[in-house]
C-alpha cells in the first residue's frame, strides 16, 4: 500500500509533487542476499515502473544497510514524501553518491537550491543535477548534465528519458525520438517516457499513435498529470470537447 502523505500547501505547486526515477541502483551497495529479497522492486524500478516498484518493496522489511535504506527512501520519495526521505538521509552517510543525487533531486523539486554547487561524480547525482539546472532554467547545461549521466551508464533507463526530454523542449524531435527509443528500450514501462512519446507523435501530427501512447502512460502511472495533460489535447484536436476536457480537469 502506497503511504498517504500529508502536504503543506506551499509544497502543492511543486513540479506537480513529481520526483523521477534518480537512482542507478548498480551504484548502490547490496549484497546478493538483498538483490534476491528485493529482486521485484529492483526489476519494477528498472523497468521504468517507480510505483510498483515501491509496493513490490517488502512488507515491514528493515532495511539492512545504508544503501538499502537509501534505495527505500527512494521510492518514498516517488510519491512526495519528501520529509521522510529527507529525515532518512539526515540519519545516514550522506557522503555515498545516491544520498548525495536525492537531496540534489529534491532542492531541485522544492526549489531550495542549494547554496553549494553540487560536483556530480556519478550518474545517479547528473541525471539529478540536471533537475537542479532546470529549475535555475539552465536547460542547455540541464541537457549536458543528462548526457554525462548516460555517458557514465549507458543502460539507464531513466537518464535516457531526460535526455530525450530536454532533447523535446530545445524543439529536436529526431534527437528526442531517438533517445527516448533508448529509454523504452531499457524501462519500457517508464510512465513518463510514453507520455513524452505521445507528445513526439502528437507533435509529428499522429495523433491516433500519440493517444495510444498516452493511455498507456495513465494506465502505468494514473497520477502523472502529463498522461492526462496529452490525452486531453488530443483529443481536443478530434473534436472530441467533452473527453478532452474531462482529461484536462484530471491532469
């Protein structure tokens, strides 16, 4: 069951309360004991898929070492728990390279930006780095940041997609399509991914193709407002009124 999180209303208007996936879990420490135990959260996770990922996590498991610990608040954070996770990481080493890219993520997010420039090593801290730019509205750098992030691993999923969408907000369609063929390929079940694949088709004017894609965003993901945002449009523009603003008031 996912945690209900109690919001400030100063925190409503936050990207939509939207953290991405962050982590590159190879960078974190587990043990092949713990890989085995929580071998369906792990593979959710790569896949794309950050909520079943999370209700796949077990069952008031105590998580065995930092890095595991680390992995769980990760998850928390997927759906807003920014307070949890920040109270997580207070209790931790906060030096280790995933600590470091989640309270990067949420500065980002919470547009509490740091007062010290984050030096990202890895590429769980540039993919989130490149949050960090964008809410300084650097996106030429946040673009930079996403590549170096699949520069150090070329199969994360997540990194893929940013790249692909940044790729889409500087008007490259071939360079987005391209990077988000990555993304799919590495976590097909991304939310966020098909959604933007419905915005490249939508854009590419095919718009049956961008209506299946984003239905298939909102049957991953039914909180991502942008699956909603998508369909919405789309179906806007074939003159279907009453279902595209049922879709908009959703997202």
């Amino acid at each position: 069951k996912e945690p209900v999180i109690n919001l400030r209303a100063s925190n409503v208007v936050q990207w939509w309360l939207y953290y991405p996936g962050t982590i590159a879990t190879n960078e974190l420490a587990l043990d092949a004991t713990q890989r085995q135990v929580l071998g369906p959260s792990l593979q959710a996770y790569a896949a794309g898929d950050l909520r079943a990922a999370l209700r796949a996590y077990p069952t008031n498991r105590k998580p065995a070492n930092d890095s595991e610990h680390i992995y769980r608040a990760a998850l928390r954070l997927v759906v807003g728990d920014t307070l949890g996770t920040r109270q997580t990481l207070g209790q931790l080493n906060r030096t280790s390279s995933p600590a470091r890219a989640l309270e990067i993520m949420i500065a980002a997010v919470t547009f509490q930006l740091p007062q010290t420039e984050p030096q990202p090593e890895t590429a769980s801290e540039w993919l989130a780095y490149s949050y960090l730019l964008q809410a300084r509205h650097d996106l030429t750098n946040a673009l930079n940041a996403a590549q170096n992030a699949v520069a150090f691993a070329p199969t994360f999923g997540y990194a893929h997609e940013r790249v692909a969408e940044l790729q889409f907000g500087h008007g490259r369609i071939k360079e987005a399509d391209a990077a988000l063929a990555k993304a799919l390929e590495f976590s097909p079940r991304n939310a966020q991914a098909r959604a933007l694949q419905g915005f490249i088709r939508a854009a590419e004017n095919h718009i049956e193709e961008a209506l299946s894609e984003f239905g298939k965003a909102i049957e991953l993901d039914p909180t991502l407002a942008n699956g909603w945002l998508g369909r919405g449009l789309c179906r806007m523009r074939t003159n279907d009124v009453s279902g595209g603003l049922t879709d908009l008031a959703t997202a």
